[in-house]
C-alpha cells in the first residue's frame, strides 16, 4: 500500500510540473505571436531578460531577502498570538465568550484598511509592514485554533481524566495534540495570506523587498517584465516555502493522528 501511494504522489507531482511548463509554453506562444499584447503582458523570456537588464543579481537577492523576512516576521508573531488566543478561546468558555465577538468583528476587515492606522501606530518603519502581515497570519489561526479546539471530542477528555489528567496538562498534552489538525489548517492558510498581503505591507514606505520592486517599476514607468517577475517570484517563493511548511506539519500531525 505504502509503494502505491508513493507512486500516485509521485505521479501528481509529475503531471503538475507538466502542467505548469505547458502553462508556460503556451504563454510564451501567445506572447510571441502576437495573441497577446507582449508590451502588456511579455513573454516569460522576453520577462525575464528585461529584469536581469533593470536588476542586478545582488539587488534581486536584495529585495528576496527582505521580502522573506518580513512574510516569516509576521507571520510567527501572528501564527503564535492566533493560535495561543484561539486555544485558550476555546478552553476557557468565558475568555472565548469576551475575545469571540471581538475577533469576529475585526476578521472581514482587510489588511490593506489597516495601512493608515499601522503607521498612525508604528510609523513608517519595518513594525509597520509586520503588522500588515501579522493580520494575515493571525485571524486564520486564531479561527482554526477556536474551531479545533471547540470539536474535541469530550470522550477524548473523560478518558483522560480518568487516567488523572486534569487542568494545564490535560490542556496541553490531550487537548492541542487533538486540534492538531485544524490548527494546521490555519497555519497554511496563513501562511499563504501573509504572502498575499506582502505587496500591501511593502506599500507603506519601503525601500527594499519584491512588493517595493513592483510597486517601484510601476510608478517610475518602468518595464512590465520587472513587475511580472516579481509577481512570480512572490508566487514561487509561497509554493516552495508552503510545501516545507506542508511536509513539517505533516510529521508533526503524524505524532499524534497517524499521517
């Protein structure tokens, strides 16, 4: 069974990387023959040739680099505080009876409406653009966290009371090893929403990152392929960051729900 499933993974992961370099071909195909507009929207050669003639490699890395920092800065501070709320949230009935409707009244609110607050609050400096992530990180894990931990099955618990677990360590060592799933659920969606907010929080006065390279070409008239390139950069960073992130998740869901 184990051989079987190894080949069906590995046959998805095959017609996936098939799947996106025939994307690729035929958006060069379009690009090149004119059934697309190439100055709107460039070949993914013509993309690439025009951002290593604008970007040095170093600056590249540069804005890589930074771009990286800030989406994991956020990120863990929004992953942490979503997921210790959540948890107690759905442990301790009145705390989750205050923080609740709080939480479900801020959630709709995009993070591109925080920008003028975030600067009011923590200037025009790196807090500012972790605070934009911070918000895409938090309100999913803090939802799944809540959600996990209210559809515990109370047989669980009783039968580890029985066994004379009772309080903190019933919390910790049955409780959250139960909500695993679901806060695992959390930390992949936000995850891929603190990268979906990157470009926002770069907004906010940045010198340096992919969101300020897109945003730079455009307001300076610069070249389309810049702007595509980042945007695909952006994209590439997620889907090979998220993976890693899957495959940790998976051993650590493992421990305890045998996956």
């Amino acid at each position: 069974m184990s051989e079987i499933l190894k080949t069906l993974r590995s046959n998805d992961l095959a017609l996936g990387l098939i799947g996106a370099v025939a994307a690729v071909g035929v958006w060069e195909i379009c690009a090149r023959t004119g059934v697309v507009d190439p100055t709107l929207f460039p070949s993914p050669s013509l993309a690439i040739s025009a951002a290593a003639q604008r970007l040095t490699a170093e600056t590249l890395a540069d804005n890589l680099m930074w771009s990286l920092f800030r989406v994991f800065s956020g990120f863990i501070l929004g992953a942490l505080a979503g997921a210790a709320i959540g948890i107690a949230a759905g442990w301790y009935r009145g705390f989750g009876t205050i923080v609740r409707p709080l939480i479900e009244l801020l959630r709709p609110i995009p993070p591109l409406a925080w920008i003028p607050l975030a600067i009011i609050w923590f200037g025009l400096g790196e807090p500012s653009k972790l605070f934009i992530i911070f918000l895409g990180a938090f309100f999913p894990v803090v939802t799944a966290a809540y959600q996990g931990m209210r559809s515990i099955d109370p047989v669980l618990l009783r039968a580890a009371q029985t066994l004379g677990l009772d309080g903190l360590p019933l919390l910790l060592w049955v409780a959250v090893p139960a909500t695993a799933p679901d806060l695992a659920t959390g930390v992949r969606i936000g995850w891929g929403l603190s990268f979906g907010v990157l470009v926002a929080a770069e907004l906010i006065a940045a010198d340096r990152g992919l969101g300020y390279m897109i945003i730079n070409e455009r307001n300076t008239g610069g070249s389309v392929g810049v702007i595509i390139v980042g945007i695909l950069l952006i994209g590439a960073l997620n889907l090979l960051t998220d993976a890693a992130i899957g495959a940790a998740i998976k051993r650590w869901v493992g421990r305890w729900h045998g996956a």
